[in-house]
C-alpha cells in the first residue's frame, strides 16, 4: 500500500467517511500504516470498492499556503480511494481537539461535570473546523452522495452540510455514551450541538440508553418530538424503561438507532492463531511466573478508571491474601491526550497509586501490578490477550470498549470481569458485571472470577464468545449502511 499527494480536481465521491482523524498514520521508520480503531477497520473495505473519500483533519506545516491536501492511496498500484485533509495550524489544532473537545465536551459525554472547563474562543474554533469539513464535503461529494459523520468532534457538521447540499444522505454515529438532559443541558452550546446532529437522516449509538437520552435532550432543548415506545429490555444498569426510535424535528424525521459496535474478528482470530503471537504469550506468561495473570488494556484516560482499578487490586490482596504472591496484574495504559494538564495528572496519580501498592506488597520476585505506559502494535496485544487468565475491563464510564470483545476473540476460555456502565455490559452475557466506582465490588467481581468453576467458567465464555462473532465490526457497518440504504 502506498499513500501520494494528489491534486484535488474535480472528482466526486458517492461514500464520503468524515471523522476528525484519518484512516492512516505515518511512521517515520515503517511508512503509513492503517490505524487500528474499530470504525477505520470497518469501513476500509468498503472505500476500496466504492473509491469514495475520507475528509479528516491534518497538520499544516509551518507558512505552508495550502487550506486542505488531497492523497491517494493505491494498492498494488491501483488507486483505491481518496483521503481528504483539512489542514489545520498547530494552534487551530489545539483548541479544536485539546481544548474545546476534551476539555469540554468529553466530560460532559460521560457525565463528569465537575472536570468540565469553559475556555473563551475554543467554542469558535470548534464551530469553524465543523464549517470547514462542511465546505469541503459539499465540494467532493457526488449528486445525492451518502455522507456518514463519525463522533462527538464533529456534532455540527451534519447541519451545517444539510445547509450547504440538501441533496446528501447523512449519517452520524457517536462512539461515546450520552448523558441525561440534566448533564447535557449544562453545556452552553446544547442547542446547537443538537440541532447540529439532527441535520441527518440517521444517528447511531452503541446502546438503546443512549439514543434515549439524546431523545430527551433534544425534546427539552429543541422541542424536538420523539417516538417512543416500552424497552422490553432485561433489567440492567444501562437499561432505559422506554427507548425512542425516531425524532420528528420541524419538518423532517430523524432516525435512530442502537448499534453496538463490535471487534474486528478476522484480524483478531487471525493474529490468534500465528505462531508467533502464540510464542510470545506463552514466553510472557512464563516470565510473569504466577498462577493467575490478569490483563487491563485501556487508554490512560480518567473515564477509564485507572486510579479506581488499583484501589481495587489493594482491597483483594487485604480481603483476600491467600491471592498475594499468585496473582499479577498487567496493567496497559496507553498514553492519552499529552500535554493536557488533567492527563498529566492521572498520569502521575496513577503511577504513585502502583508504587505505593507494589511497595507495600511487593517483593523481589512478584509485583502486584506490572504498569506497561505505551501504545503496543495489535500483534502484541493480542499475545497479551492469549496470555492472561482474566481480562479486567473497569471503565467509570464508556460507550462501548471493545477490549473485553477482542479478548474473548482470542481465546477458547476465559473470564471478563467488566463495568457495568461500559456499553459492553449490554452486549456481553457471561461477563462478571460490576460497579467500578466501588473498589470492594469490584475486588470481590475478581476474587468470584478466580475461584470460578471450570464448567460455570465455559459456559459464561461460551455466551460471550457467540455474541463477539456474531456481532464483530463488519456486521456493525453492515448494519449501519443497511439502514442508511433503507432511507
């Protein structure tokens, strides 16, 4: 595969995929390689045959005149489809995605106000790159083109295009959860976030509680009319007594729907299977040298909960001792959002948390809680996931996680010990369900999973395992386009 500048002439594309980051990233020993996130998996394929485009946000370099840059990627040489860049300046950049994006609209996403910040003139930027994306996509789509909009950094831009090409098919899918009214309503650009999304003919949201809090927004702040109708769900942390599956919004429908998102099965199965994914599993477990290795695999993150996780680990050794000396946790904390204040402190805060507990129970051959702080190729993450006993997934909040579903991918047997206010806990049967923001709950989740029998143990696997495969991430884009078709 190869990725060259292109002039951007005047050919249209009939699928447009805007999210604000591309499908690739550039190495600069290995060249370009395709990001390993979920919605860029799945949607790959499908750009290969239709050749359409992919509009994402770029650096521009320094007095660099250009506003946007067009490339082509080729395999085999043959040209496949289209990325398009809007470029941004280094500041621009900053404020768009450190500032106003994480700064002020993830925490109110996953309902932690209190982390919430105003900073004057980032809420311009983020409406000027949103208008951006919108005045290129109305040039590079074809007549009645179909256009799906990917995640919370652009929630203004389906509006704004509607605006500028009416004749478009506009999807959005949100990949974060959704809070109640009452959390939304605190930001002072509601409004405009909503009406910004409800310029599509589709949203999509990993869970029905999701699309449902979104329904109540938009009918509080809008005056938007929601559809609703009894759940006839199982009772659950996340699971909403009524669901909503359309909006009528001035003179247009809205559709919604629940779609969880899945893991990419062929890649992981096959990584799974080679052999040298098996050795390096099998090395690992050796060096880790204990009965039982427990895996977290998460962003560093505070809606991840990595403070909270190792709390958690102390309360099972001081409850549960007999755990002490065979029991490890691998603890994978992928660096997240550099530079920002907030995250620099997690950073800090969670690393003095593992040092005070290896140091307290510690000794010179077995740690705890094995802290690995960098992000690591799929391959290895994958031989991570074939060496561990149990896969521990605590997030305080998440809008899906796929981690807990690539482990399950991998194996034949194993345990998941999963929040249950991830989107994952609605998708998962046979998980250990627990409540992350208790560290007792959760040690006594990992203790259950531990002592679990080996019948009970397979027969919870055995209903994950179903789910994944059945559910991975193409059925996802198959779904969603499906939808989009049908409208």
């Amino acid at each position: 595969m190869t990725i060259d500048l292109v002039a951007a002439e005047k050919q249209v594309a009939d699928l447009i995929i805007a999210s604000h980051r591309g499908p690739f990233v550039q190495h600069s020993e290995d060249g370009w390689r395709r990001r390993v996130n979920g919605v860029f998996g799945a949607m790959e394929p499908v750009m290969r045959v239709t050749g359409g485009t992919w509009v994402c946000w770029g650096l521009r370099e320094d007095e660099e005149p250009l506003s946007e840059r067009h490339r082509a990627v080729f395999v085999d040489d043959d040209e496949k489809f289209r990325v398009h860049e809007v470029l941004l300046t280094k500041s621009e950049a900053k404020e768009f995605y450190e500032g106003f994006t994480t700064e002020s609209l993830w925490p109110i996403l996953f309902c932690f106000p209190s982390r919430l910040q105003f900073m004057p003139g980032l809420w311009d930027t983020y409406r000027m790159v949103n208008e951006r994306f919108a005045q290129a996509i109305a040039r590079l789509a074809a007549p009645r083109a179909t256009v799906w909009v990917q995640d919370f950094h652009l929630m203004l831009l389906p509006a704004m295009l509607r605006k500028l090409r009416p004749d478009l098919k506009l999807g959005f899918f949100l990949h974060t959860a959704f809070p109640p009214p009452d959390v939304f309503g605190i930001l002072p650009w509601r409004e405009a976030l909503l009406d910004g999304v409800l310029g599509c003919d589709l949203v999509g949201f990993h869970i029905p509680l999701y699309a449902t809090n979104f329904a109540r927004s938009c009918g509080r702040f809008l005056g938007a009319r929601p559809h609703w109708k009894r759940s006839n769900l199982e009772s659950h942390a996340l699971s909403p007594t009524l669901v909503c599956d359309s909006l009528a919004y001035g003179s247009r429908t809205v559709q919604l729907l629940a779609l969880g998102i899945g893991a990419s099965r062929e890649d992981i199965e096959h990584l799974a299977l080679d052999e040298a994914t098996q050795s390096y599993a099998a090395d690992l477990k050796a060096r880790m040298g204990v009965e039982h290795l427990l895996l977290s695999a998460e962003r560093l993150d505070y809606v991840k909960g990595p403070v909270e996780r190792v709390k958690s680990m102390e309360v099972l050794f001081d409850r549960h001792p007999e755990w002490i000396g065979r029991v490890s946790l691998l603890q994978v904390a992928v660096p997240s959002r550099e530079g920002v204040p907030e995250f620099e402190r997690l950073k800090d805060q969670m690393h003095q948390a593992v040092g005070e507990l290896n140091s307290r129970l510690g000794s010179p051959t077995w740690q705890p809680i094995v802290n690995l702080s960098k992000t690591l190729p799929l391959q290895e993450l994958v031989g991570l996931y074939l060496a561990a006993d149990v896969c521990l997934v605590t997030p305080l909040r998440d809008g899906m996680n796929l981690v807990a579903k690539e482990y399950v991918l991998c194996r034949n047997d194993g345990l998941v010990v999963l929040s249950e206010f991830a989107g994952a806990a609605f998708d998962l049967p046979g998980a250990i369900l627990v409540n992350p923001f208790s560290p007792e709950h959760v040690a006594e989740g990992i203790h259950a999973a531990l002592e679990m029998k080996p019948k009970e143990r397979k027969r919870r696997f055995r209903a994950m395992h179903r789910v994944s495969r059945s559910r991975d991430l193409t059925w996802w884009r198959k779904a969603f386009m499906e939808q989009m078709a049908a409208i």
